[in-house]
C-alpha cells in the first residue's frame, strides 16, 4: 500500500442519478477512506458538456448525500487539489496532453472518422483485431506537412510503446498482464481539443494522489493504457488497482433498465431507508464471513477490506434488499419512522404535513413498524385515517349482504365504555360468538368497511386511533 494518507476517489460522469453499481463503487471508495482516517475525493467527470446538465450534476450529489457518502474535497466543499469537475481542468489536460506530444508519447493523428470506419470494417472482415492500426504513427515531417495543408484537423494518440509487458496487481482479480500490442494507440486529446476520459482520469489520478483506484470491472482494461501515461509522465508510484466484479439482474444478465430499476433515486422513491441500501451494497461483491447480513455503517468501516471482495458478478436481488430493508425500518424508533412516512404519504397526496395528518401518523407507526417491507407500502394502509375510503374491490365483495352484521357491530361498539383497543376486541369478540362466527369471517368485513381494504394494520388498534364516531359513521354508511 502506498505510504502516506488513503485517499481514494469516485468520478461519475454525471448523467443524472447515479446508477447502484457506481453507489456501490462509491461506497467502497468511501469506507476506505473512512477505515484509515484517509480522504475520499469526488471528482466530476464533465469533460462531455454537451451530455452535461447542472440537474444532472446536482443528482449525483444529491445520491450520494442521501447515501451518506459525505466527500472531503470535490464540488461544493473544495479542497487543496481543485477544482474537482473536469470541465473546469482543461488547461492541466492539455498542458500534458502538449508535453507527451513534445516528448514524443503521444503524436499527431490526421485519420478522419470516417476513414477510421472504412479501415476498421475492413479489418473485421478480413478477421484482423480492429483497434487503430498506426497509420500516423510514423508521419515523415512532410506528410504532416501535407495533411495539415489540407486543412486537416489532428488528435493526439499516445505512442504504445512496442514489445512490453505491462503488468500490474489488482487487490480483487490477482496478477493482470497485458502484452502492448494487444493495446492499440489510443486517443488522448480528440481534435477538438477536448481530453479523453482515459487522459482526464489518468492525470487528475495522479494530480491528486490518488492511493487506490478502486473501480468497476468495466475500466479494467483502461488500467494498462492508464499506466502507460503515469509511466510517460514520469510518476513511478502505482496506486492500488481494485476492478469490482459487475452487478448483474438474477437472470445473470448485466444489470439494466429493462431488468427494473438501476438509479439510486428510484430506490429513494419506493421508500428503501438509506441505511438499508448502504447495507445492501456492500454485500454486493464483499462478504465478512459466510452468514453475517446485516452492518450498520460503523460496522462497514471497521470490517470492510478489499481482500474479501469476490471477483463473481454479484446479482442484484431485490428481495434480500427489501429484507434488509424491513429490518432497518423496525430499528427505527416510532417517531423517527412517523417523520420518513411523512413524506412518503405526502407525495402519495395524503395531507399528512400537517398537525394533524402528523399527530395520526405518530399513533399508526408503531402498528406499521413490523409491516412494512417499503416506505412505499405505507399510505394506501394509512389512507383511512384522512378520510372514508370508498371499497376497493375485494372489499366491496366482502361486504355484499353484510348490512345487518355491521349495523349490530356499530351498535355494540357504541355502548363500548372507555374506547380502546382492549375493549374494541372484546366487544368486537362477543358479537362474532353470539353470530357464531370465526375471528376472520367476523373481523375482515369490519376492516372493509372502515378502511376500504382488506390490508391495513391491526384492526382493533385502527379504529382505537381513527375514533369511536367515525368507525360509527363508515360501519353504518356500508350500502
Ligand atoms: N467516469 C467513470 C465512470 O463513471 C469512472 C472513471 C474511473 O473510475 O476511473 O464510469
């Protein structure tokens, strides 16, 4: 490990919310950071403004504060190593980009795309590795001169040196080798001026000093290229190489947008706590030990190494999230989860912001805590609270024919003496007796009526908060 203070990095290309696998791979760079009182570093990476929007930068953010992944230096906190979005580095990109032509690491590339096209087609049919092929490689001063009196414009490639190993140790995946002529000369300043991630990430890599570079499996082929330019520009220290392994859907398949959901604020939406996903993410790829699930951040810090990171795709399975998730929503204190449902039941368009929308939802938490797999699953079990709600369809079945029944609960329950929850079910029991009924055959059609649905919490604690006339009021209004 190299000497000195960690500081590791995450670098999304900001494209709106982050995807889980860069929140994995942020939480990752993250608790290193934290386990080694190091420094983590977010650093935007921008340089495609035309893909750019401030909203889309503002997502990212906004995800990992909601992740709790709290940055030392990068945007909006600073930093000695600044600026920390790329868009505003052009001048360091290009500095170097202009020394590793100057020293003869990166040369002059007239090819035009469309050349580049023609030439790859014909390499694939004649079944030759497609990949530059070195045409401007070896450019005498007067083909450059020739090319540039065409008016044409140039990027930089940098010059792979020949006949080299260039080898390095990944923490994950072991010992990866790669002989250069399996890496064609690459781009490193296109010829509008603007970097290459490959150049971009390499340099700012080693402006910050960057200890561990600790990314998705999808770059590791960028390392032996990146190598190359720290090598060029003379910087002999490696950082660490960690590749994490892919998150794939059950099927085994990459995991996308058409398998559900892979932003981190569609997780915020559907009411996963932020503890539950940070928990959840790091059992993506990294194991303590064989039966241990659950790990509260502190946990995370104390336990988390890249050594048992595994290199199998670690599927995305959102069943064990909402697992964990149930179990951090019944940590929660019933206050603590009243105030997160607040929220959720306020976008769902129940009026539960104020007093006494919050007032009722305090009374209903405690009877939600076991229930709920999401925050998500709250409001249509609340909804009676706020006002009748008309019978779905399994109710409204329920109720068929079930008038002289409730119109004798409503009338028992009146004479009920101090209105409980206690008292209800007693009450409530004596009439299904003397109807000679079983608690479910007397108890559902109750619940219909007063809730609209067949799912709701616990009934004789449900009319305890919604109160003696209003249960009076929906049992005797049934059709
Ligand atoms: N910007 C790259 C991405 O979002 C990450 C680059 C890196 O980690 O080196 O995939």
């Amino acid at each position: 490990m190299p000497s000195g203070t960690v500081r590791t990095r995450i670098a999304p290309a900001p494209s709106g919310s982050i995807h889980v696998g860069n929140a994995r791979t942020a939480l990752y760079n993250w608790l290193l950071a934290r386990q080694h009182g190091g420094v983590f570093v977010l650093r935007v990476e921008d340089t495609d403004q035309s893909r750019v929007t401030q909203d889309a930068f503002e997502a990212v953010l906004e995800d990992l504060r909601w992740l709790g992944l709290d940055w030392d230096e990068g945007p909006e906190v600073g930093g000695e190593y600044g600026p920390y979005r790329q868009s505003e580095r052009s001048d360091r990109y290009r500095a170097v980009a202009a020394a590793l032509e100057d020293t003869g690491h990166a040369y002059r590339c007239y090819c035009t795309a469309e050349e580049l096209s023609q030439r790859r087609a014909r390499a694939q049919s004649a079944r030759r590795t497609p990949g530059y092929d070195g045409r401007c490689r070896n450019l005498t001063d007067a083909e450059r001169a020739a090319f540039e009196s065409e008016g044409r414009s140039f990027a930089l490639r940098f010059r792979v040196p020949e006949d080299r190993t260039i080898a390095f140790v990944d923490v994950v995946r072991g010992p990866i080798a790669t002989r250069s002529d399996q890496i064609p000369d690459f781009v490193v300043r296109r010829s509008d001026g603007s970097p290459t991630y490959m150049l971009a990430a390499a340099v700012d890599d080693m402006a910050m000093e960057i200890t561990h570079i600790i990314r998705g499996e999808d770059l590791v082929a960028a390392t032996p290229r990146q190598l190359l330019i720290r090598e060029a520009m003379g910087v002999t220290e490696t950082p660490v190489f960690a590749h994490l392994p892919l998150l794939v859907a059950p099927d085994g398949k990459p995991l996308s947008k058409r398998w559900g959901d892979v932003a981190v604020s569609a997780y915020r939406r559907m009411g996963f706590l932020p503890e539950a996903l940070v928990n959840y993410l790091a059992l993506l790829g990294w194991s303590f030990d064989e039966k241990t699930n659950i790990f509260s951040v502190d946990e995370l810090i104390t336990k988390f190494t890249l050594e048992r990171v595994t290199r199998n795709p670690a599927i995305f399975d959102i069943p064990k999230l909402e697992w964990l998730n149930a179990h951090y929503i019944r940590l929660l204190p019933p206050e603590a989860l009243a105030e997160r449902l607040v929220g959720v039941c306020a976008d769902a368009g129940l009026p539960a912001g104020s007093d006494e929308g919050k007032r009722l939802l305090g009374l209903v938490a405690p009877l939600l805590s076991e229930r709920l797999k999401r925050l998500e699953e709250a409001p249509p079990m609340v909804r009676f609270l706020f006002g009748p709600v008309p019978p779905d369809a399994k109710a409204a079945k329920l109720l068929d024919g079930k008038r002289p029944y409730l119109e004798e609960v409503a009338g028992a329950l009146g004479g009920v003496e101090e209105w409980a929850a206690g008292t209800i079910e007693e009450t409530l029991r004596r009439v299904a007796t003397e109807w000679d009924l079983k608690p479910k055959q007397a108890f559902q059609p109750i619940r219909a009526a007063v809730t609209g649905t067949l799912v709701s919490p616990p009934l004789f604690e449900s009319l305890e908060i919604l109160g003696r006339a209003e249960t009076l009021a929906r049992l005797t209004s049934t059709p």
